[in-house]
C-alpha cells in the first residue's frame, strides 16, 4: 500500500436565523437510489463557519413520504447536509449558492453511516487508515484530502493528501495528534485539481471532524457520491451573485474551446484561482459566478495546475494594464474577452 506524507431533506421546519425580506426557496429531495426517503433531517449551515461542531442556521425535518423538502432562508452560500437513522450525505456541491430565484430539484443522495472499518495491519504509527467505496464496492485512484477547519471550503489541497487507493480502495495517513476533516476525490480525468465536474466523484467523511489522539491509528470508511449535475443551469449564480461573463478568443478573435476562465485575488496570478469557469464550448464563452465584489485579475488556459508549460494555452486579461477587473458585490460584468495563444 502507497503512503504519501501529509503536509502538515413536508412535514415540519425549523429556522434557527430571522429570515430576510428577499428569502429564496431552497427544495429537493432526499434518496436512496432515486427513491424519496422519509424521515430525514435537513441541517442547513452558513458558508462562512469554520467548522460544523455547533447547532445548524436552519433545520428542516423530517421530510415527507415522498422524502421532499422545502425552506425559505436567505439568499447565500450555505452547506447541506441530510441525517435520518444510520443514513448521512453531505452535498456534492457544498457549499451551494442560493441565488434571488432560489434553487430546486436539489438531490441529496443518502449513504449508510456505519460502514466496517478496513481490518489490516496499518504501516503508520499514528494517522489514518481507511478504506472508500461507492455502492457496496471498493474503488481504487481516488485521493483522500485533509483539511484543518472549513477556512478553504475544502478547496485546494488543504494540509495533505494521501497517494491514489490502492486496488482494494485502501489508504494511509500518517497525521499528528489533531482535529481533522476528511474528504475524498475521484475526478474522471485523473487529475488531483480543480473544480469537480458532474460525473466525478465525491465522499465526505460521516465522522468528521475526526480527532486523533496521539499515535492513534483511526480507522474509517468513506462512502463516494456521485457529483451532481446542476452547474450549467446555475452557472450564473452557482457560486454567487457576483458574476463575469464574456469569451476566450484567440488572436484573430475566433473562440476557443475547452479553456476555463480563472480568477485571482494576486497580480502574479501564481497561486491557486479562487474561482475556475466550467470548460468553454464551441461559442468560447465562460461564466465566472463568487460572492464578493473587489478587484480581481483574470486568466484563461486550457490545463489547471503548476505553470503553463510549452504546448499549453493560456492569457492574460488584457483589457488593463495588470489584467485586473473591479466589480460590486451583486453585479454582473459582461462581454469581458480574454485573449490566449499557445505557450512556446
């Protein structure tokens, strides 16, 4: 087994928070293989809270026969989460904007909880070893990422991640004494970064956070999803209500495909986007949807990761002199054209 160091769901509803005069609609369905389930409860959090230790925003429950759901809260990010007696799911989208117009047919596809925990001898003295599967049957190449608190939204890399499952959908950790959350990736096209995409998969652990004792070996399951749909309809507002809409050309002003638009917080645009556009079709054109207004700096290139090698495509906004944009919380800024061209 490889080891890679870590570097260090109507039946009933409560609202724990007033609600807004322009609360949205927030509706869906908790299931087990595309049936309703009953009886669940919907736990609702903020997306700004570091951790999910205290009681949720917003709970709704238990849900109807037909395991519907539906709330009112304000407009905004928020995590979802779905618990009924020995079922769990954490959304694959979380966190999840609920624009004006609200969001609907949201499926929160539920999982057993108490799963049996991999028996091997672990090879760490003190971490994880654990074992992921997706409907009953271990799954091999996924990465398990670490992650200290929520500061991230569990983006990037968080503290570490561990080296692809092995065959029998086994992984190790070695891990300090410490409060951890665990999530798992599966991204179809092998990668180990950006943005998931509908058909990749997910998996969150029930446990989390997970707190380790010194030299302590845990030992857990981590059930996958699959990544829902939803990205296209909502692109505008997945993220936010703050957007960027516009094209990836070329020189010659022709439209490229399958570039992502990118934006940045530095200059330098060195370190990781905060915000990354679903692939662009045939037309070249890109959405960029985040909460928050400020001045940003984009980019635009067809490979996420590292810097752009020879062979890659890849510009600058060049529509300022640093490649930067301002814009209000709220607003939309449109037909912004981001040039590339090849990298020599």
């Amino acid at each position: 087994m490889k080891v890679l160091c870590c570097k260090l769901m109507i039946v009933g509803c409560l609202l724990l928070l007033p609600l807004a005069a322009d609360a949205a609609v927030l509706s869906g369905k908790a299931t087990i293989d595309s049936k309703g389930v009953a009886g669940i409860d919907i736990l609702i959090y903020p997306a700004d809270v570091i951790d999910f230790n205290g009681a949720p925003a917003y709970r709704f429950g238990p849900t109807a026969a037909d395991g519907h759901f539906s709330v009112d809260l304000p407009k905004g990010q928020y995590y979802l989460f779905a618990k009924g007696k020995d079922l769990f799911t954490f959304y694959g989208r979380n966190p999840v904007s609920v624009p004006n117009e609200g969001l609907e047919n949201v499926n929160l596809l539920l999982q057993p909880v108490n799963l049996p925990a991999p028996a091997q001898k672990a090879q760490v003295k003190g971490g994880v070893l654990g074992v992921v599967t997706e409907d009953g049957k271990t799954v091999p190449g996924a990465i398990v990422y670490v992650y200290p608190d929520l500061t991230s939204q569990f983006k990037g890399m968080g503290l570490g991640m561990s080296a692809p499952t092995d065959a029998q959908g086994l992984f190790e950790l070695p891990l300090p004494a410490g409060t951890y959350y665990l999530v798992v990736r599966l991204r179809q096209n092998g990668g180990f970064a950006g943005p998931l995409q509908a058909g990749d998969r997910f998996g969150y652990l029930p446990g989390n956070p997970l707190v380790l004792q010194e030299n302590q070996v845990a030992r857990v399951h981590v059930p996958l999803i699959e990544v829902p749909e939803k990205v296209e309809r909502y692109a505008a507002s997945m993220f936010g209500n703050t957007s960027i809409t516009g094209k990836i050309v070329n020189a010659k002003g022709a439209p490229v495909a399958g570039s992502q638009a990118m934006l940045y917080d530095d200059p330098m645009m060195l370190n990781r986007p905060l915000y990354v556009s679903q692939k662009t079709g045939a037309d070249g054109r890109f959405i960029l949807s985040f909460p928050q207004g400020g001045v940003y700096y984009l980019a635009a290139r067809d490979q996420l990761g590292g810097t752009p090698a020879p062979g890659e495509i890849y510009g600058r906004y060049q529509g300022s002199p640093d490649h930067s944009v301002r814009i209000r919380t709220g607003k939309s800024l449109e037909n912004v054209e981001i040039v590339v061209e090849e990298v020599y």
